[in-house]
C-alpha cells in the first residue's frame, strides 16, 4: 500500500508446479534488516504524526515529500511525456518514460501503477521508482495516475487500471511502444491493480508478456487472521495492521466489496491463463503472506511465477533507494525479469 504511515538476483530454484523461488524466502527471518531499522528509527526520532492522524490532502503532500527525501537519484530519461488517456470517469493521467536504452524503435513497456494505498500517491510519489525501472530494464514506463478514495472508493481505482492498460495496447503505435511487448506491475496498492489489469486483460484477450507485483495486497477481507503474516508484523512500521484499516476504511466504505475479485483479485474464479508473475516482497511486512498466497494460487493453475522475499524487509522498500540498498537489488532484479521477458 505504499510507504504510508512514515517515511543481481541470486541464483534461481525451480520448484514443482512451476513456480521459481529466488533466493532464501526469508520466512525464517526475525529481525528487521539493518538499514531498514535504522531508517525507522530515524523516522521515529522526528517525531512526525502518522499517517492515520492527518487529513487525506495532508497524508498526500507527506507520501510526495518521503519520496523526495529517501527515494534516491531521479535518473535522467530520452523522455518523459505526460499524456491523458481515455477512462471512464475522464480523463486519466499518464506519465510517459522512455529510457536511452530504448532508442527510436517501437519499445516493450511497463505499465505501472502505484502504491499509497488507494488513498495516497501519485505521478510524483513514484517518479523515482519508475525512472530506476526504465533504465536498468531499458523498456518504457507508463506510469498511471488513477483515482483515489475516499473522492472515489472501489472500484474506481481497478477501473482506471482495466482501461489505462487497454487505451494504452490501443494506441501503443502512436505512443512509439510495441503492442506485443507490454506487462503490467505496481507496488503494494499498485501490485493489487496490477493483479486486476492482468485479469482483465486475459478476459479482453490482451495478451500480456507479465506482471510485476511488489509487496501486493491481494486479499482485501479484513480479518488478522485469515494470514499469519497480518499477526506477526502488524506493528512492524511503516504498514501497520492500524494503517490497513485505515487505507481500507476510506478505498472500501462497503465492506462487501472485499468479496469482489477487483478489490482482492486472490478471489478471482479462475486463474488459468494469467500473465506470467514475478513477486517481490519483505518478510516483515503485513502483506507477506497474501502475496505469498497469491502466487500460490498462480502457480497452482500453471501461470509461470518467480519469487523473492527479502529477509527482515519492511514494507514499502522498493521505495527507499535513497537509505535501503535492498532497493537497488530489487529493481535489478525486477530489470533481468523485465528484459527476459520483454
């Protein structure tokens, strides 16, 4: 759900069912790992009010202000070109990367969506992130900037998602992509829509080349104790179980839409014939678990799945590239994945 209340891969193993697991899964950690304890611990001397405390507009300017401060260097592109496309409520934002790397040629994409929770985070909040991804895969990134709750609950968010993908497949040729070539991810919030897109996609008949999910929320039933993960790190900042419920009473006023698998897409019918899927985590996040769960679910009806879990990691590191040198790891790895793939 994105950093919220504060501010080269390993070796593969393929298991049985499909699925690859990079690396240790972490799930014997217990500690956090140092550099994000010492980050929180910064943190924690400033004294700032959590999220849960401050109005929507507030939490907005602080989730811009943390990716300024620990989000690292904001990598030069060829271009960056911010557009519109067509959504069901107007217009939705776009936001163009086009690497060096890529040159004049139709270029494969990543259609990113971003973290925060459904209520927080924009084009600004992850300007950083997708910059890094764009040159180290060298493939463009389009960045989407849907709608956010409570102006808009679920399901204005998947719907956005759904259609900025497809417009995007659409005029992919005017845009200079190559329409054969695109995957979809996000992180958190933005990993959950990503889940969604895909879905979607594969019902459209959108072929998709993959999906990247970073630290996804995929179960949106608001119950500690349907994954272990939610008991174990609830008070491990920054996404604390009191965050979820925050996120989750201003995205899902109606508690019946976690029932609807655009909301928690771990509950889609049939998962047969998705995009292949790279997932990338940290133990000490709440979110563990689903997302864990949900590649389970992936790989249990034949969609590829590639996996790594970060030992002692926090939620929302993908983020901190500035303080986190794990960060770096896990966009190189989501870069080698990218360009597999792509």
């Amino acid at each position: 759900m994105g950093i919220g209340a504060v501010i080269g891969a390993p070796a593969a193993e393929v298991e049985p069912g499909g699925v690859t697991r990079i690396g240790d899964a972490g799930e014997r950690a217990v500690d956090l790992d140092p550099e994000a304890a010492a980050f929180l611990e910064r943190i924690a001397r400033r004294r700032t009010p959590p999220m849960s405390a401050l109005a929507v507009s507030e939490a907005r300017a602080m989730y811009r202000r943390q990716s300024r401060h620990f989000g690292g260097p904001a990598v030069e592109m060829a271009s960056v070109a911010d557009i519109p496309a067509a959504g069901p409520a107007g217009p939705i934002p776009l936001r163009l990367y086009r690497p060096w790397a890529a040159g004049d040629a139709p270029a494969p994409a990543l259609v990113y969506l971003h973290g925060g929770g459904w209520v927080v985070g924009d084009l600004e909040s992850h300007d950083k992130v997708c910059r890094q991804i764009a040159a180290r895969a060298g493939v463009a990134v389009v960045a989407v900037d849907y709608r956010l709750a409570p102006e808009h609950p679920a399901p204005a968010a998947a719907e956005d998602a759904v259609a900025a993908l497809r417009w995007i497949a659409a005029e992919a040729g005017r845009l200079g992509l190559d329409p054969a070539r695109l995957a979809v991810g996000g992180d958190s919030a933005g990993g959950s829509l990503a889940a969604v897109a895909a879905i979607a996609a594969r019902d459209a008949g959108l072929a998709l080349r993959g999906q990247v999910l970073i630290y996804p929320s995929t179960d949106n039933r608001l119950d500690p104790d349907l994954y272990p993960s939610r008991r174990r790190n609830a008070a491990v900042p920054p996404l604390t179980w009191e965050m979820v419920r925050y996120f989750h009473a201003r995205h899902m006023p109606d508690p019946s839409l976690a029932l609807d698998w655009r909301t928690s897409p771990i509950l889609v019918p049939d998962a047969a014939g998705l995009a292949p899927a790279l997932l990338v985590g940290g133990a000490r996040d709440v979110l563990h678990d689903e997302g864990e769960a949900y590649a389970d679910r992936l790989a249990a009806a034949g969609v590829a799945v590639e996996r790594r879990t970060y030992p002692g990691m926090v939620h929302g590191f993908i983020e901190l590239g500035g303080v986190i040198a794990a960060a770096a790891d896990a966009l190189d790895l989501i870069a080698g994945w990218l360009r597999r793939r792509l």
